[in-house]
C-alpha cells in the first residue's frame, strides 16, 4: 500500500502511523505521538485515541463522543507548529493546528498538548476531562503532587 498518510508526513502510511496503530512498535517522540492520534481521528480509530491517553484518564473518556465526532468532522491536514521535546523529565508539548471543513469552509483548531512518559512510552494528557486538586496525586501516577507534575503545565 503506497497511500500517504493522513498526518502529512509525506511518507506512506505503512512506513508512518500504521506501526504505532497496530501497536508493533511505540512513538519515540511525542510529536509521532500527536501525529498518529491525529491520524488515528482522520481514520475514526477512536480505540487508537483512547488507547494513546493517559491509563489513569481512560475510563473518563467518552467513547461515544468521541466517535461522533471523528465521524462527524471533515479533516483537512495537520500543522505542528512546536515540539518542545523535553519541558521536563518526562513531559514534552506539541503546539498545533488541526485543520477541518465545515459546510465547506476550512477551520483551525489550535491546540498546545501536553504528553507524559509512563514507562517508556508516551501518552497524551487529556486537560478537558476531571483532573485531580493541585495537592492530589498527579494523574500520570509519577507519585508527585499533581501541582508539582502534569498540573505544571495543564
Ligand atoms: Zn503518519
Ligand atoms: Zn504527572
């Protein structure tokens, strides 16, 4: 299969985000992350989102939401505008815009993302869903007050 993948790598799918969908292999960065979720909303892999969230914030996720919306949205392309690979130890932010139509007119959504690593492995922290009070424990299970981890930068 020689499509470009959605997330405008300029590279094929198989050879971009369809590893990281199928779980063979993990991004090493957080913008492969970002870009592979974003792919995975282009191809309504709603599993591939939940999956790349925060394990703690998964089950506050709305499936259903979630896929209406992929089904319901008209992508038209992705711009990373920041990486920052390393705000701390172990948190990275991707700034971006994530394009769609509506009714055909073409619209920005503009985001700056937090991602954390758990064990390796990267995963978005999710800011619109319930997050612990600042001296809880952070969401990300690090151990830390969540004001002094994921919280720093929520
Ligand atoms: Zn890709
Ligand atoms: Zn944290």
């Amino acid at each position: 299969m020689t499509a470009l993948c959605p997330c405008q790598s300029g590279l094929a799918y198989a050879d971009c985000c369809q590893p990281f969908h199928l779980f063979k292999i993990y991004p090493q960065t957080a913008e492969q992350l970002m870009r592979s979720r974003y792919c995975a909303y282009v191809l309504k892999n709603i599993n591939y989102v939940i999956q790349t969230t925060v394990p703690n914030q998964q089950a506050q996720l709305d499936r259903t939401l979630l896929q209406n919306w992929a089904d319901s949205t008209a992508w038209a392309g992705l711009q990373i505008l920041r990486h920052q690979p390393a705000v701390s130890k172990i948190h990275s932010t991707v700034e971006f815009n994530a394009f769609f139509t509506v009714n055909g007119e073409k619209q920005a959504h503009h985001e700056n993302s937090l991602f954390v690593k758990i064990d390796g492995r990267w995963y978005f922290a999710d800011p619109t869903v319930d997050l612990p009070d600042r001296k809880q424990p952070c969401l990300c299970g690090s151990g830390k007050k969540f004001k002094h981890c994921c919280g720093a930068y929520l």
